[in-house]
C-alpha cells in the first residue's frame, strides 16, 4: 500500500486484531463501571434519581476553622463561666488538638449576639448583612467532624474521607450531574486571604478528581491578574493558527487513543477543547466593567483585587454561566489567638459579601435552584488558648445554607450550654454530603464507582439526609 495517509496502512489481520480489542475494551468496561466513560454534558446520573430542588452549588468555603461561638451560637452559660474550669463531664477523655493535658478554662463568647429578621435568628453582631438576611439562611448549629488537624479535616469535608485519592464534592457532582457550560468547566475553585489569623496553606488534592477521571477535577482560576496562566496566545499566533495547532494536537490523541485504549487521552483531548473555548469565555468572564456600580456596592467589591467578596461576584457570574460547583476558599480563619480581634477582620471581609450573593441570586430567580453553604472544616473550642484564643474543635460547629431547597429562617439542631458538643440532632459530615446530594436529584447511595473491589461512595459507608431542613 502506498497511500499516504496513515489509518489505512493497516492489513486484515491489524484491523480485526483491533477490531476484536475494542470490542474486548467494551464489554469490560460495562462488566466493571460504564459510567467511568460517561459524557461530560449529560453525567452519569441521567435520569435523576428524584426531582432536583437545586441546579448548582456555591460552597463559601472559610478556611481555617471559623469559631462558632463568635459567629452563629451564643452561649450565655459559658459567657457565665468564663475564667473558671471547663466540667470535667464535657472534656474527660475527648480528643483535644494542643491543649491535650493542660488546664481547660471556659472562654466566653467575644461578642455579642443578637436577634435579626421575622425568625429571630441569633447571630453574631459582627454579622448584620448576613443577619438582614436571616430569614433566607438555615443555621445548622449542630455539625461535626472527625479530624482535628487543618489538612485531614480539609480533606474528610472535601471528599468525604482522609484517604488520600478519593474525589472531591465538587467532582463528584460534575461527573454525576454532568456539565451545563460548553466554555467553562464544570467545577470552579477561587481562592482569597485577607487579615487576621495563619494562613494555612492549601493542597490543589482538596479538588481532585481522584479516581475518577481528571477532566472532573477543580480548576483553580486566579483571582488577581490573568485568571488562567497562557490564556492570551502569544505574539504572532492569530486564533486560526491556534485553532490549526489544536486539530493537529487532538488527530495525534485520537490516533493514540485508538492505538492504547486509554481512557485519560479522551480527557486530554477534552481538556485541550476546553482550553480553546475558554480563551474566548474567560476574559469575558472576568471582565466586570458591565457591572452597575451598585452591583459593585452591593457586594463591597474591587474587581481584580482577589478579594472574598470580588470572589463572590464572580461566583454570581459563574452560576449564570452554567458551571455546576463554585468553590471558594477563604483563609485566616486560624485563631490560636487574638480571637476578639481578629474576627472582627475577618466579619468585615465575608459578611456583606455573603449577603450580598444570597441577595443578588434572589432577586435574579437564581436562589431557588442554587445552593449556598457558609462553613470551614471545623469550630473552635470553648476553652481558652494562650488566654485569648481557640484551638480546633471538632465535637460542634455550625454551618450556614440558603436556597436551592433549604428551608429559609431556620436554626437546626444545637450544641450542649457550653458550646463544646452536637446534642440537638447532629449532622455529620457525610450527612451534610448526603443531604447536598439529595437537593440536586442524587441518591448518595446510588453515585459510586468501583475501586478495588469496592463501591467507593462521596458519602462512605453512612450518611443520612437531613429532611428537617427542606422546603
């Protein structure tokens, strides 16, 4: 044969060889788990396993570990007993991080609470932008957690486990849910700091895509300058030339892909697709010169400073695009010590932000279908630390949710008089997952995929919705 295109030089026995491969590959992969392969648009869950109260997520990550008893639950039995000795009852033989063996002082709230809206939630003074919107938010005042240290706690409320290699929330939900936005991915992660507390670092495995396939991994857009590194072609290189470069680099993959069978070159090719398109969406994306200034008012924001709240606008911006979960994480929320003072920084940075996205998504007929959560990976203690600080607490903490099916005006569950443990109807971790899954049409128990012999779920083992706090 003297053609020169090369899928033809092949004899009989070459294509029926590979002929006979493929169709091995084919009834292996459905033998084992089709849904490896499922297509980015539709996702793996098609249908529904029950009609979906929310289309999207907004996780509003805050980093570090936000102390409840400063933000969303007052204590007035440990404001009573501040300075005097923590009951025996409550800590004797509980997990404590670095006051393990040390003499535990009560450490009254910081700051005052007080009542806001028709529900007359309490929050924290620090908060009345999140407070005028109280009668659109549910506080969950009894979540818990299992790992006391910052990266394994990341770790467990991000994937549902500490070992390492298991997907994300935010890739679970794309693959399952698939993707809306042909020029955007399909989970979004932006990062801020600001003042007042360590900045812990963050490892990029918090939005892996793990044993899933890569293409459902986090990608992380920058806050300040270029969001995505190359998103500009350099001098010389018109759009036809890239586009040209592009066809010739996936006609390679293809070949390659035909050849080995290797799944990760389809996401290759996928993700080179995906590159081009957002060369064009993403500067536009991140333009707000079409923002009103009130708009800008609204959510306190700069844009371009890489600030929480520009973060949350342009998280308003990425919902509308179609993108399935925004995740945005804040940091500095580390208070060994200075907690009095530093959350008063840290209330400035998130709290007008926040309502401000809750209000923005309301009056856009956007808060209905997308949910919005307000929580770090865990609380901080009732007991005092170097005087003036808290250390990790993992026994209760609260969470915030709006929209997307959540019942709004709403406390859930509680913490004992001191603050130091879920009592009241606590919510774990993987019920957390369970009940966010459930608003977007998701059985937990039904989205898993095969792994060494086991079905590996976001939610493990347990998990139960949460129903009390659903419309």
């Amino acid at each position: 044969m003297d053609s020169p295109d090369r899928n033809c030089l092949c004899c009989r026995r070459t294509f029926l060889g590979r002929g006979i491969a493929s169709l091995g590959l084919l009834g292996l992969n459905a033998l084992l788990d089709p849904r490896l392969f499922a297509a980015d648009s539709k996702g793996v869950v098609n249908p529904l396993h029950h009609p979906a109260k929310a289309k999207r997520v907004i996780f509003l990550y805050q980093a570090g570990g936000p102390s409840h008893l400063e933000t969303f639950d007052y204590k007035p039995k440990l404001a009573e007993m501040n300075g005097q000795p923590m009951p025996d009852s409550l800590t004797k033989g509980q997990q404590i991080a670095q006051l393990q063996g040390k003499q535990l002082t009560c450490f009254g709230p910081q700051h005052k609470f007080r009542k806001f809206g028709k529900s007359g939630q309490e929050i924290c003074e620090l908060f009345p932008h999140i407070g005028g919107v109280a009668d659109d938010i549910c506080i969950v005042r009894s979540m818990w957690t299992e790992q006391i240290n910052h990266d394994p706690a990341h770790t467990i409320m991000n994937t549902g486990s500490i070992i390492a290699g298991r997907p994300s929330m935010g890739s679970w939900i794309f693959y399952g849910l698939g993707a809306e936005a042909e020029d955007l991915p399909g989970f979004v992660v932006l990062l801020s700091s600001g003042r007042g507390g360590q900045n812990q670092p963050l490892s990029a495995r918090q939005w892996s895509a793990g044993l899933l396939p890569s293409r459902f991994q986090g990608v992380k857009l920058n806050s300040m300058g270029d969001p995505v590194l190359y998103i500009k072609n350099p001098g010389g290189v018109s759009p036809t030339i890239q586009r040209e470069s592009m066809d010739a680099i996936n006609a390679l993959n293809r070949e390659q892909s035909a050849t080995l069978q290797d799944p990760e070159i389809q996401t290759r090719i996928a993700q080179y697709e995906m590159a081009f398109k957002m060369q064009t969406s993403v500067p536009g994306l991140v333009d707000m010169s079409q923002e009103p200034k009130e708009v800008l008012d609204l959510y306190g924001a700069q844009p371009g400073d890489g600030s929480f709240a520009s973060n949350c606008l342009l998280a308003r911006r990425l919902a509308e695009r179609g993108v399935r979960f925004i995740q945005l994480y804040h940091r500095d929320w580390d208070h060994h010590s200075a907690v009095k003072a530093n959350v008063v920084l840290k209330a400035e940075e998130v709290d007008r932000a926040t309502a401000a996205l809750i209000t923005d998504l309301k009056r856009r007929g956007m808060l209905d279908d997308t949910l919005i959560v307000w929580g770090g990976e865990f609380g901080r203690t009732p007991m005092s630390q170097g005087g003036d600080g808290r250390d990790h607490h993992i026994k209760g903490f609260s969470f915030v949710l709006a929209g997307g099916g959540i019942k709004g005006g709403l406390s859930y569950g509680s913490t004992d008089d001191f603050g130091y443990a879920a009592q009241e109807n606590p919510v774990s971790v993987h019920d957390f997952h369970a009940t966010m899954l459930h608003l977007l049409g998701i059985d937990h128990k039904r989205l898993f995929v095969k792994f060494q012999g086991l079905d590996v779920r976001l939610t493990g083992i347990s998990g139960d919705v949460v129903k009390d706090i659903l419309v």
